[in-house]
C-alpha cells in the first residue's frame, strides 16, 4: 500500500468522523504523514422561505447569523483538534465536497479520508459528499464505515 505524507481529514461532527479521525491518528503514525483537519460550513444564501423573499423580510441567513454560525464551528473543530492533538486545522465557508476536493488540490493531499455517511442521507447508502469528492478527488480517498 502506498505510503502516505499528507493526509486530509474532513469531518462534519457526526459519529462517523470520530472514526475516521482515529482511522487518520492511526494512518499517520505508522506512514509519519501530515494530517489536515477541516470542516466545512455550508451558509445558505438565500432566504429559506419563500414568504421571506416574497415580503422582503430580511433572509433568515443575515450576516450576522452567518457570522454567528462560523464562530460556532470554530470553537468546535478547535475543541476537536485540542481533544486530537492536530495542529493544522481549518474552518472553510462554502459547499463542502467542493472546497474539500479544493483544498485537497491546492495543498497536494495524498489521502482524503471522511465518513462514508455522514450527518445526511440514509445510513446504508454513500453520502452525497463522500460520492462527489471520490468523483472529483485528485487523490486517493478513504471511507469508512461506521459499522465496516
Ligand atoms: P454526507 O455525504 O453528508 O453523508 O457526509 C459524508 C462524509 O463527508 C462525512 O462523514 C464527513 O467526513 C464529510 N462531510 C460531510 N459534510 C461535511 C462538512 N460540512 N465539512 C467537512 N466534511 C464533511
């Protein structure tokens, strides 16, 4: 099996990013790799419901609860690369399978490594994001199964 040297590990805080950030700890230690934890945070643009929009309320996603809603993520993926010793970690504003195979390129990630499911979908099935970033990846991609 290829030796790996820079690892990117995406989470979205569900069950199954608990494992594959041990799968990655594990990974790294016997490959001497780099892991890179990030989290992606999807911020709706528009208004959510129609009504709003209609009216012309003000959109439900404001700056100020976007901002809000960044900050929180923040402080979470800080408290889970404390609680995992991973110093480069990254918050990221945009469509997660998008800015994962992103940031995957532009630092030249060897693994991606997520959850085969996530917080989405069923749980028998491939999450929309794990499909698309093994699609789009320009590197080899981890999924693991929460019960594999
Ligand atoms: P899903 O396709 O949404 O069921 O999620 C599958 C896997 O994609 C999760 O276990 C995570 O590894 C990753 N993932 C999903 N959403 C995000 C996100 N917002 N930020 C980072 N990784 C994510």
């Amino acid at each position: 099996m290829a030796v790996y040297q820079h690892i990117l590990i995406a989470i979205d805080f569900s069950e199954n990013s608990v494992k594959a950030l041990k799968k990655t700890l594990q990974l790294a230690a016997e490959s001497h790799a780099r892991i890179e934890l990030i989290h992606v945070v999807d911020i709706p643009i528009y208004p959510v419901l129609e009504d709003v929009a209609v009216l012309g309320l003000p959109g439900i996603w404001d700056d100020e609860q976007a901002k809000s809603l960044m900050t929180l993520s923040e402080e979470k993926l800080k408290k889970w690369a404390d609680k995992y010793q991973i110093e480069n970690y990254k918050t990221i504003e945009g469509v997660p399978s998008s800015e994962i195979t992103a940031i995957a390129t532009v630092n030249k990630a060897d693994l991606i490594v997520m959850g085969f499911h996530g917080l989405s979908g069923f749980r028998r099935l491939i999450g929309s994001t794990t499909h698309s970033v093994i699609n789009n990846a320009p590197c080899d991609v981890l999924a693991i199964k929460l019960d594999g």
